[in-house]
C-alpha cells in the first residue's frame, strides 16, 4: 500500500525515512547513469571497482536478445550468484523479452543432478553456467536436446565443448571481462567441433589486438586483446589514473577501447582465440583471481614473511584445480594450518580466493629480474596420512559403509590415503568436489547426503555417520 501510485522507480531510502504522502517517484534513469559498481580483484591487494552504466547493460540485453531470438515462451534457469556480474543476463534478459526465469537454490548451485532435476521439471530452454558447472549436469546424466547452453566465465575445453554438445539443442561459447559488460563476443559451437574459439563481438562492439605499444596487429598475430563499443563501463570508482591505463582510445579510429590484458589472436574467418593472461590474473571455477591480490593478504599474517600465489593442477585431474600458496615462514613464530590460514584470510578475502593448499617453502624462486617466477613454483603437496590403503592405520577396524566413504575421497582428491579425522578441506577438497563426493556416494552406496554436511563436519567419520543415518532413514 505505501507503494501504490508513486509510477515504475521508487528510491526505499525515501521510502522508510518519508512520510508516504511526500514521496515522489525518481526520474527514470538515463542510458549514462549508473546500473550498478561492482569489484574485481586487483593486483596490489586493492579491489577495483567497475562502474557499469544503464547504456551498457541495456546494449548487452539487446545484442543478446537478438542473438539468442529470445521469445516470451523462453524459460531461463538462474544459478550464478548476484556477486558475479553473468546474473544480469539470466535474470533480466528473459524480463525484457516476457520469458520467465527459475531461481536455483544456493544448495542446488552445488548439485549437478539437482540442476538437471530443474531443468526438466521447469522445461527451461536456456541455461548460462561456467565449464565447472556444465561438468556437474553432464556427470548427473544431463541430457536435454531442447536446451540453449551459454558456456563462460573460463575456458572451454574442446572434450567438454563436445560432449555438451552432443546433450543440449544449441551451445554458445561467450566472452568477456567485467569492464566491457558481461560478454563481449560469443560462438556457437558446432556439431563435433574441432576448435574452440570465443567467436565474434556481439552487436555494437568491436575487437582489436595490440602490440605492446598499442597497434593493432595483422590477424594470425598474437597480441593483447582491446574491446570497444558499447558495453564499455565508464571506469574504475575512484581510480582515474587506473582508468586512463586501462581504458584508452585508438589515435586512428579515435574509438575508446579497454585493454583487456587477454592475449589473442584474430583467425582468418574473423574468430578470436583467447592464449591466457599477459600478467598474473588466473580465472579459477569461473572467479576472476588476482593472485597478487591473494598474495598481498597472505603476506598479513603474522606468521608469514614472503608468498606467493598460483593455481596448480588440471580441471581433468582427479582432485581438480587449486589455488595453492606459497609461504616463507617467519623464524620463531608458530606455523598455522591451513584451516587456520583459511580462517585468517576469509576476513578480508571471498570464497573463490581461499587457498586450496598451502606449501611452505624456505624462499621464493626468483626470475633474473628479481621478480617473484611463479612457473617454478612446485606442485603443493597435499599432506596425507600415509601410503596405506584408504582407512588402514585405524584403532577399530572401519565397517563397510566408512571404508567406502574414504575410498571415494581418495578417488575424488587423488590421494593414496586418508584419515578417519582428517579434515577434507584442508586435503584440496573445495565445492566441486564436495559435489562429485556427494554423486558417488549416491550412486555406490545409495544414500542422498545434503550438502551441508560436508560442510558442516568435513570428515570421514562424520560423513559415513550421516550415510548410515540416511541409509537408515530410507529402511524406515
């Protein structure tokens, strides 16, 4: 009731602080005022935070809205957090065309088989996800030929691009940093396709790769890659002489261009393939990771004297990527663990940038230049009770169902052994692999754990107490 007649926009500041009868509604916004700040990671230790105009999120919507040939019978499936700038799309895209979106849960987002559950029972006809993401549903038996699959946030994987494919109608690769408003270009994959490729800009943005001293380069060349157009925030909050290093213009076109710090290069049919980072920003699970931002935090406990930072591992291998770091510890002062290490940077650091291991070293490899070489960092080793089989070592001898329960962690994280009190986290164990644990504890053993468990009690006891008491439940 204290709403009514006060038109489409109403500021809730004035709404609580107002007298309902003095409230007027706000003007509606222009296409250069502000549609929402959202921060990045940045590499001294110090988040950025990008301004997004309504302009560039309006041209995104549209240029996507005639990609996709989006229609009022679209049924959108939302699972990305609102702190990660892709929800704009599955959230307000299908607003815009009179489509409808279902909200995944928090505990869903985790759940492959409960995204694939979703899926069919809403029939949704399109569903944006990271690659992590797309593994899960396809691991639950994803199989859903009417689907319109958008695939970002990191790399494609060819194996994975295919085998997605082979699932769902239609399969787009998209692309493209926070500064230039969601993605920038897109490709739609193929049926058995040979290359994985970022594809073309979308409508209203162009592409340019640069030398070092900003030049574009011939195509086959590769370089760092610029993006211009319309999606271009207005710049960093409070950061101009950020901004200017960034976002700059083409003294020939005279076209406002960010300088995303991609390397690139542009194939002969027009198509862009991403090579990687020119510094040491990493995409980890779909999170955009500074390292030196984590690095910088490392460095704040009182225990540390030197780190570094780098994600190790491969997304195929068994326990997955990591972020691992580095510490050279201060003489004399006691070492935490990595719980207690996780602990300390959770004050100031977001899930996506809690390390997955650590591994003290006595110094830091250097390159000649003096500068930290993060190439010769080692593999982390994963501390491990030791090389007997999963459970050995034991007081009591472990029944069937916790002998089980630690042969799958040991599957799923790659470890010869591990212990009936070991904390998993502090073994590599992160969300997706909490998933996998939970899909083949099901499948094996035939109980459904709730993912809060895991979370809750990160042991082997504790999780095969949980399976015997759902076990129990379902004789009931």
């Amino acid at each position: 009731d204290r709403v009514a007649g006060h038109g489409r926009t109403l500021l809730l500041d004035d709404l609580f602080t107002t007298p309902a009868a003095e409230v007027s509604p706000a003007a509606a916004p222009s296409p250069a005022d502000l549609a929402y700040l959202i921060y990045t990671s940045g590499s001294t230790g110090r988040p950025k935070g990008v301004e997004v105009p309504h302009g560039a999120l309006a041209h995104l919507l549209l240029a996507f809205r005639d990609l996709l040939d989006s229609a009022p019978g679209d049924v959108w499936l939302a699972v990305t957090s609102l702190s990660f700038d892709i929800s704009a799309l599955e959230l307000l895209l299908p607003l815009i065309t009179g489509g409808r979106v279902v909200v995944a849960g928090e505990e869903q987002t985790r759940d492959g088989r409960a995204l694939t559950g979703l899926a069919g029972k809403h029939g949704v006809t399109h569903l944006q996800a990271t690659p992590s993401s797309w593994r899960l549903m396809l691991d639950a038996g994803l199989t859903a030929p009417g689907l319109t699959a958008l695939s970002g946030g990191e790399a494609l994987p060819l194996p994975l691009a295919r085998a997605l494919r082979e699932r769902v109608g239609r399969l787009w690769n998209v692309y493209g940093p926070t500064e230039t408003t969601i993605w920038s270009t897109a490709a739609e994959v193929p049926a058995g396709p040979t290359a994985v490729t970022v594809g073309k800009p979308i409508a209203g943005t162009a592409v340019l790769v640069l030398d070092p001293g900003g030049h574009p380069v011939p195509h086959g060349v590769t370089g760092e890659l610029a993006i211009g157009g319309a999606g271009l925030a207005r710049g960093y909050r409070g950061r101009p002489e950020l901004t200017a290093a960034r976002f700059v213009t083409d003294p020939v076109a005279g076209l406002r261009l960010y300088r995303t710090g991609d390397l690139a290069r542009i194939r002969p049919d027009g198509s862009l393939l991403c090579l990687g980072r020119i510094d040491d920003q990493v995409k980890l699970r779909g999170h955009r990771i500074e390292l030196g931002e984590v690095e910088t935090r490392v460095q704040e406990h009182p225990s540390v004297a030197a780190a570094a930072a780098a994600v190790r591992g491969s997304a195929d291998d068994p326990g997955g990527q990591v972020l691992a770091v580095y510490p050279v510890w201060r003489p004399g002062v006691p070492v935490p663990t990595l719980s207690e290490l996780r602990a300390f940077l959770a004050l100031t650091l977001p899930d996506a940038m809690l390390p997955g291991a650590v591994h003290a070293l006595p110094s830091l490899p250097l390159t000649p230049n003096g500068k930290t070489d993060r190439r010769a960092l080692p593999e982390p080793v994963r501390e491990t009770p030791g090389d007997e089989a999963p459970g050995a070592g034991a007081d009591e001898p472990w029944d069937e169902i916790t002998t089980e329960v630690a042969a799958v962690w040991c599957e799923v994280l790659g470890l010869p052994s591990i212990g009936l009190d070991d904390d998993v986290f502090d073994l590599g164990a992160h969300s997706l692999t909490i998933t996998r644990v939970a899909a083949r504890i099901r499948d094996r053993i035939g109980a459904e754990v709730p993912l809060h468990v895991f979370y809750e009690e990160p042991t082997v006891a504790a999780i095969a107490d949980a399976v015997t008491v759902e076990l129990l439940a379902g004789e009931q």
